[in-house]
C-alpha cells in the first residue's frame, strides 16, 4: 500500500468518526441541557427564593450545586442507557449510541463540581464540615473522601474510553473498567449520603418543603442499582422469546420448503 492510499485511508476514517459525532451531537447535549436547566432552577428556587441566599452567591454556590446533581444524573443515565437499548432497541437505540458521551458529560460536569468545591470549601459556605478549631470534621472528610475517589474512578473510565487508548487495551478488560462504574455510583452515593442524609427525613426543616439537593442527586443511583438488573433481566427474557419465535418461523419455513420438494418430486416421478 503506498503513502497516498494511506492518506486517502486516513482521510476516509477521519469523515466517519466526524459523521459519528455529527449523529451523536444533538444525542449528547441535549440530555445534558435539559437536566443541568432543571436542576439549576430547582437549585435556584430552593436557595435563593425560599432560604434567602443572596444572588451574588449564584455563580458559585448555586452554579455548583447544579454542577454536582447534573454530573450524577448524567453518569447514572449513561449505565442504565445500555439495558434499555438491549431490552428496547426500537425505542433506546439512539441512547446506546450515546451513552459514552452522557458519561464523559458526567464526568466533566463532576471535574468542574470538584474544582469549584475546593475553592469554596471554608466554614462559611460549609459550617457543618468544620470543627470549632478550624479543621474539618470527620463528616467533611469523608464527605471529601468519597467524592474524591468517586472523582478519580470516574477520570479512570473516562481515560479509557479514548479511542485511541480503548483499542490498545485487552477488550476484556477494558470492559471491566468501563462496568465498574457501578463502584462508582456507590461512591457517589456514599458522599451525597455522608453529607446530606441527617437532613432527608425532616420535611419541615427544608426550605419551600422542597428536597434537599444531596436527596436529588442520591435517586439517580438508587434508580440505577435498582433499574438496570430489571431491565436487563427483562431484556434477556424479550431475546429469549424472539430467538424462540424465529427459530419456530424458521423451522416453519423449513418445513414447508420439504414438502414442496417432495410434491415436486412426486410429479417428477409421475
């Protein structure tokens, strides 16, 4: 092969993966600005209207509550996607094509969430992770401890599903890598958990009587670790029953192709 069909090789595998992502564009963001909106008017609504947090605080303090609650969803949708693309491929296919990217949004999402918490974690936005001493409290460290690791396991995966990385490595493992995920939505729900859950039983303590944010951002996982077993169990048992009623067309057709042949083959006789 010379260098100028390399080139025109190059140039041809370059048009697919940009119409892939042309296909996969309007998949990708639209989730990802409907849920953020959301989100952040619920956010907006619960803080600034009902608690009375000023609205010079909705850059950062609003901003990245929205942030974080719009990441989990994201990452949450991303794994649940793909049972649902199986179970109902008529319906989810469009979901299964995109889902990596719902992921690598979540992620994203996450990344900023981390970056900006860490510029506003002080005692003043974050009372209840501080001691009288200045230091933070065991709840705040392992509110801290969790979203780190949930932050650095999701970076792992979203390394991992770059191309160029995701063919070098062993499909087998690289399957695991992008499974466990599930491990990371424990985490997730381990640092939401930690921070917010003294607060989720006690209606009367939320502002407007709306949920708090932490509560919001703990359905999604529990939806995922509750929903995706189901739906893929349910799913088997659709494929199950059309592998079924194809082999029974088959064997029909089958059938009644014999009996055309001996019909033929009697005249023939005859």
């Amino acid at each position: 092969m010379t260098d100028k069909d390399l080139n025109v090789l190059f140039l041809q595998s370059g048009a697919e993966v940009t119409n892939k992502y042309k296909i996969q564009f309007v998949h990708i963001y639209r989730p990802l600005l409907i849920i953020f909106s959301v989100v952040f008017f619920y956010a907006f609504t619960r803080y600034v209207v009902f608690k009375g947090v000023h609205p010079i605080h909705i850059p950062g303090y609003i901003f990245n509550k929205a942030l974080a609650v719009s990441a989990i969803w994201l990452v949450c949708f991303s794994y649940i996607a793909g049972p649902l693309a199986r179970a109902w491929p008529e319906k989810f296919e469009k979901l299964l094509k995109a889902r990596k990217y719902h992921g690598v949004m979540g992620f994203m999402l996450g990344a900023g969430h981390g970056f900006t918490s860490s510029i506003l974690l002080n005692p003043t936005y974050f009372g209840k992770f501080f001691l009288e001493t200045g230091k933070m409290s065991f709840v705040g460290e392992l509110s801290v401890f969790f979203g780190s690791l949930a932050l650095m396991h999701l970076c792992l995966i979203t390394v991992t599903s770059i191309p160029i990385i995701e063919n070098s490595m062993d499909r087998i493992q690289w399957k695991h890598i992008q499974r466990s995920g599930m491990f990371a939505a424990l985490l997730i729900f381990g640092h939401v958990f930690t921070m917010g859950h003294k607060g989720w039983p006690l209606p009367s303590t939320w502002p407007g009587y709306m949920p708090p944010l932490t509560m919001i951002g703990a359905i999604p996982v529990v939806l995922l670790f509750v929903l995706r077993p189901l739906i893929s169990f349910y799913g088997k048992r659709i494929r199950k029953t059309e592998l079924y009623c194809l082999r029974q067309e088959k064997l029909k057709e089958l059938g009644e192709e014999d009996g055309l042949n001996e019909v033929f083959q009697d005249q023939h006789s005859a």
